[in-house]
C-alpha cells in the first residue's frame, strides 16, 4: 500500500469510529468508550487533517464548529412546504377529528394513529445527500425558511453521515424535526446571562430559537442543543408504507427520534395516551406543550391530503397552558445563600396547569426595570417543569395608577450591613458570610433531598439552630447534642433524638449528594456526579486544576472555574476539615445499608423512559449493585431500554440475563 492509500484507509476508519461513537453518546445515550478513548480519536483525527489539509471533508467530525460568524442567513426554500398543525384543545375537539378522518377515508373502523410528543422547541429540516449533510434550514413561513447549515452541524445529535448499517442510503433525505433545549441546559443558560448582565430568556423555545438563529455559529456550539425528528419532507430512494416505518428508517440511519412515541389504535387509545403524557409532563427533562396524532398509513394519508396549512390528517392535542395570568400584591427581598438578593413577586393565587402559584422569582432589578414591574401589577405568569416561575410581562392596560415601583433594598433585610452592586455584576448582594439569611440558606440546601438527604430538616428548624447560634455552618450540625437541642422550642425529647439519627444517618450519603450539598456556583447534582465520577474522591476533586477539571466532559470553563475558586479559599478548606473531622465519606462508594442487588453487576443498553442513565446508575449503586459498561460472563443483569445497541445482543451470546425497566423496577421493589 502507498502512503496515500494508507492515509486515506486510516482516515476512512477513524471517521467511521468517531461516527459510530458519537451515535451511541448523542443520539442512543450508551457510550461503549470513556471521554478519554473518543477525545484521542478526535485527536488523532485532527492531526492527520492538519497534515492533509486537502483531506478535510465537510462531514468531517472535525467540522462541526469553525466557520466564520456571518453577515445574515441566506434563505432557503423548502422543495415540499413544512407545513403546520391544526389544534385540538380538548376531548371533544379530538373526537371530531377522528371522526372527520373516518368520514374521509370512508370507514366506521378503528385508525390506527401514531401518538407523539409535541415537542417545544423550533422546527427545522435537515438534507441528506447520498448519506452526508448538506443543509439545515428553519421552517420560516413554510415555504422559505433560513439556512442555518453552520449552526445546525454544531448540535452533537445530528450526524453530519447517516449510518448505513442495515438501510439502503436514499439519494436524498428531507429529515424534519425541533431543535430543542433542554430544562437543565435552559436554567443553567440563563443562570449564566444572569450573572453577565444579559437579558433572559423567557422559556426553552425563545432560548432554543435565540441559540439556533446565531450569526455566530461559535455561540450556538456552546449551547447543548438537541433534536429529535418527527418526519420527513421529500426521499428520494427509499419509501416507507407507514409513518412509523419512516421514523424506523429515520431512526436507523442514526437519526434521534423521541422514546415516547408509540402506535395508537382508535381514540380511546389515543386518549389514554393524551392522559399519560400529561402525567408525564413535568418529569421529562424538556418541555412538551401537547401530543401529535397522526394517521400511520401514508396511502390514507393522501387520500385525506391537506387543508390550507396543515394536513387533515393529523392533530395537535394540546395540553393545558403553563401560563395565566394574576395579581402582584407584594415584592420581597430574599437572600440566596451566596448573598445575592433576589426580588419574589407575591401574587393572588392562582392554578397553572394543576398547580397552586403563588410566589414567581423576578431574577433581579434589571429584570423588573426591563420589564416594568410594579406592585399592584397584572402579570402573565409562566411554569415550565420544575422551573421556578416566572412573570412573563406585565398587562399594562389594567394599571388604574395605583401600582408601586419597587427597589432592592440598600441594606439586607436579614443582618442591616450595606447590599453592594458590583460594576458590571447584575446581583446586588450582601457580603457579610455570617448573615443569617445566608447561614440559613446554606443548611437548607445542605440537608436538602438531592442534598445530604436529612429527613425532619426543615426552614422552620433551620431558622431556630441559626437564630440561637447552635449551627453557624454545615459541618456543626454534626456535632450537634441533644444537650445542645434542648434549647430549641418546642422540641420533645423524641424529636430530638429523631433529629440527632437522620444527622448521623447523612453522614453516609453518596459522595456526589456531599459535593451537592456544599451549593458550589453552577455545581447542581448532575455536574457532582460527573465530578464524582471523573475524579473519584473528595481529595481529587478539592486539588484538581482547572486544565484537569476542564478536560472532564461536560465541565465547560464556567464551572471548572467556579469548582477550582470554591476549593481554594480558607472557608472551603477549614470546612472541609471539620466534616472530615466528622466522619463524613468522601469517598465515591457508597456504603448502604440496603443491599437489594448486593454483589450484582448491571449493565444498561437503550434509552429508559422512566430514569436517565445516571438515575438508573445510582439507583443500582444505592442498592448495593454495580454498574460497567461493557456486557461479559460477569454480567449479572443486562437492562434493555429502548433502541438497544449491541450490548444486547452480547448478553444474548453470553446466556446474561436480560430485563427490561419494568423488571428492574420489580427487582427493586419500586
Ligand atoms: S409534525 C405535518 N410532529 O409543531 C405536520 N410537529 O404546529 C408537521 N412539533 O411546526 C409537523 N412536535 O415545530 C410534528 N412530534 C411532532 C412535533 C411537531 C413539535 C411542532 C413543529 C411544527 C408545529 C406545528
């Protein structure tokens, strides 16, 4: 073989790993490699090009982010219009589609419909020729939309190639489906603008749609966006008979396609379905405003064809909305546990979507200016999941005069020092670190349930430690007496000694809940696991540099800094001492006291619908389980989600037990 044949066999193969790779990271959530393994490969990947600049191709993995920022995006015109959904907003607006698409394909049976969730974010397509990615285009008015190619190579999920595995490639490919961000994304997004001054965003989508649309494609690659496809507008190639055999097909070239999407076979199915995703709502990790039905057979889809915008033959069912709109009686100041002052509307109470709200953050004061928000106020009113909510604007055509600006107050309502305001910072704060308020907070969130987990620990209880000095920071609840707790107010002698034994019992607790518990800036319990995870121990992740902690996936230069900062002052270190002085484990294993899958190795494959992969982890660790990520004669328990990859098959070669969620739930007794 001559040296060029050899660089292009090489290149070809490295291309085809990192291809499969990222697949199985992005799209299937199941690595088979560590960071570490697919980084080298990029690595080497990179360097090959850097000697063979010539070689660089566009679906190259090392493509995705680079161009230079543009003036304005070129349009782009749709060869078949994406068109739009008609709504149905209740029961009855269901059932007379259903009837109408029964009258038009002329039949009293059952349709078999495909139900989906109606995903919250902004429709895009994407082209496929022979297999390689050559545009990404916004929906726009249906007909013309933006060519946001640079922007769209940038997000992880979509393949610059499709995999050909099993399928025929089709000359071409129109896949359709949102761009969405995700409500962890979302929140730590704007806890960023936040602290850099920039104005929020008011939900997922305008934050998914404001990354998307970047002239700047080096701003959206910092974004983790995400997709999921829904459809396709033309194939050239390759046919389907039914919608779901589509997003089968669409699913097997690599394309990412929602987990909840599932066949239903007349209304009450479909019903059923409408009720079950509602539930579901808030533990999804994005937003969904409703389902989609749509008629499986595509020959009946025809027959139906289109009216004006939208095809007859299928229906968004939405749910209830998340906003409405209320009262502001009062603003209060309150006080973060890192000082920040964050200004609460108190409002007339009132129900979004089955729950009771009554308080809505207002971030602070350049968000009450920007959006003139007055006491006495008439306010739109958002929730999102389990974000906190939020005013979206105020209805200014109800003001009668009466309504009170408001300012954050120059002194803290908690301990009187003087709040500062920063140049250039947007939190006005209190910087004394023995501010009650604060003490408070930090407790709270210490013993709180994604936290150290202490049962019985309440505000309320809190507020009385702090107020009698018994607890000044985190580590003296552990050295805390019933000698001491007699003190408190109406505290029986069983109280007491309950409160002392769920003390005792945190002491236990993972080390990813401790690093949790500690409130480090940006650190939230996802961020600790992989912090955990990567580094092992408390003493690791308290010395690593920022280089060490940034080469950790998923730790962006933000949170290294925040991690490194937090673990370098003299508070962090005389803390930290005192907990180990307290007998805290800082170590990643967990010792638990219930041992259900004791001994047990687990690996998963799939994607879950009830548990992420990290949830379903931990709960295993919990149990006394263990998880790896490779499936061999060890292997006790192969746990297969939906569109499993080759673990499966491998547990099936090896005579590995094989179980699904359900299963599992059972195995633990959930
Ligand atoms: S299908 C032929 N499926 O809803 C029908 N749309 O109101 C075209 N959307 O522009 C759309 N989830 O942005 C379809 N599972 C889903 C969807 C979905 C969200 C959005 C999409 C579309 C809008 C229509």
């Amino acid at each position: 073989m001559t040296n060029d044949q050899h660089i292009h066999t090489l290149l070809k193969e490295l291309k085809a790993k990192l291809l499969y790779h990222n697949h199985r990271y992005y799209v299937l959530d199941d690595p088979e490699v560590s960071d570490h393994e697919y980084d080298q490969l990029m690595r080497q990947l990179e360097a090959i090009e850097k000697e063979h600049p010539d070689l660089i191709t566009p679906d190259s993995p090392t493509q995705r982010v680079g161009a230079k920022p543009a003036d304005y995006f070129d349009t782009f015109t749709h060869t078949i219009p994406m068109l739009s959904l008609d709504n149905a907003l209740n029961e009855k607006e269901i059932y007379e589609f259903d009837n109408r698409v029964k009258k038009g394909l002329n039949t009293t049976e059952a349709i078999e419909y495909v139900c989906e969730p109606k995903l919250d974010g902004l429709a895009v397509e994407l082209v496929y020729e022979n297999g390689i990615l050559t545009a990404g285009s916004t929906r726009g008015d249906g007909t013309t939309g933006e060519n946001i190619t640079q922007n769209i190579k940038t997000i992880r999920a979509i393949p610059l190639q499709l995999l050909d595995k099993h399928n025929k490639i089709p000359e071409r490919l129109e896949a359709r489906g949102e761009v969405i961000l995700g409500l962890d994304a979302f929140k730590q997004l704007n806890s960023a603008r936040e602290k850099n001054n920039e104005p929020l965003f008011a939900n997922p989508r305008n934050a998914a749609a404001g990354s998307l649309r970047q002239l700047d494609s080096s701003i959206t690659a910092q974004r983790p966006l995400d997709i999921f496809l829904y459809g396709i507008g033309q194939i050239i190639g390759v046919s389907t008979e039914t919608h779901f055999q589509t997003l089968e097909l669409l699913r097997g070239y690599g394309l990412k396609i929602n987990p909840h999407i599932k066949i239903c076979r007349g209304l009450n199915a479909v019903l059923e379905y409408h009720r079950n995703m509602l539930n579901r709502r808030d533990s999804l990790p994005y937003e969904i405003d409703g389902i989609v039905v749509k008629v499986n057979n595509i020959s009946q889809q025809e027959t139906l064809g289109i009216r004006s915008r939208s095809p007859r033959w299928a229906i968004a069912f939405k749910f209830p909305a998340r906003q409405e709109t209320t009262q502001i009686t009062d603003i209060i100041t309150q006080i973060g546990r890192t000082g920040t002052l964050t200004p609460v509307a108190i409002m007339k109470p009132v129900n979004i979507s089955g729950v009771t709200v009554s308080r809505a953050t207002l971030h602070n004061q350049d968000e009450i200016d920007r959006k003139d928000i007055r006491i006495g106020d008439w306010v739109v009113v958002q929730r999102a999941g389990d974000v906190i909510p939020e005013v979206v604007k105020v209805i200014t055509s109800k003001r009668d005069g009466t309504e009170k600006t408001f300012q954050l107050p120059q002194t803290c309502p908690s301990c009187g020092s003087k709040t500062i305001r920063l140049t250039g910072e947007v939190a006005q704060r209190c910087e004394n670190p023995d501010c009650p308020a604060q003490i408070k907070e930090r407790i709270v969130h210490f013993a709180s349930k994604k936290g150290m987990d202490i049962e019985g620990f309440g505000p309320k209880i809190v507020n009385q430690l702090v107020e009698k000095k018994l607890v000044k920071n985190v580590s003296d609840l552990y050295f805390l007496t019933s000698k001491k707790l007699e003190e408190m107010e109406r505290m029986a002698e069983k109280s007491i000694s309950n409160l002392l034994e769920n003390i005792d019992a945190s002491r236990n607790r993972s080390l990813d809940r401790l690093i949790y518990a500690l409130g480090i800036r940006f650190v939230g319990d996802h961020i600790s696991q992989v912090l955990v995870e990567a580094l092992g121990d408390l003493h690791n992740i308290s010395t690593a540099t920022k280089e060490q902690l940034l080469s950790i996936h998923e730790i962006g230069p933000q949170v290294a800094e925040s991690v490194y900062t937090y673990f370098r002052t003299q508070e962090t270190k005389n803390l930290l001492e005192r907990l180990f002085k307290a007998g805290i484990k800082t170590e990643k294993k967990q010792q638990t006291k219930n041992e259900k899958l004791s001994g047990k190795t687990f690996v998963i494959t799939g994607t879950l619908t009830e548990y992420t992969r990290t949830e379903a982890e931990s709960l295993i660790q919990q149990n006394g389980g263990k998880t790896t990520s490779s499936v061999s004669k060890n292997t006790d328990y192969v746990i297969v989600g939906d569109s499993p990859g080759s673990k499966a098959q491998k547990a099936r070669d090896l005579n590995v037990t094989i179980i699904n969620e359900n299963d599992f739930k059972n195995l633990l007794e959930l």
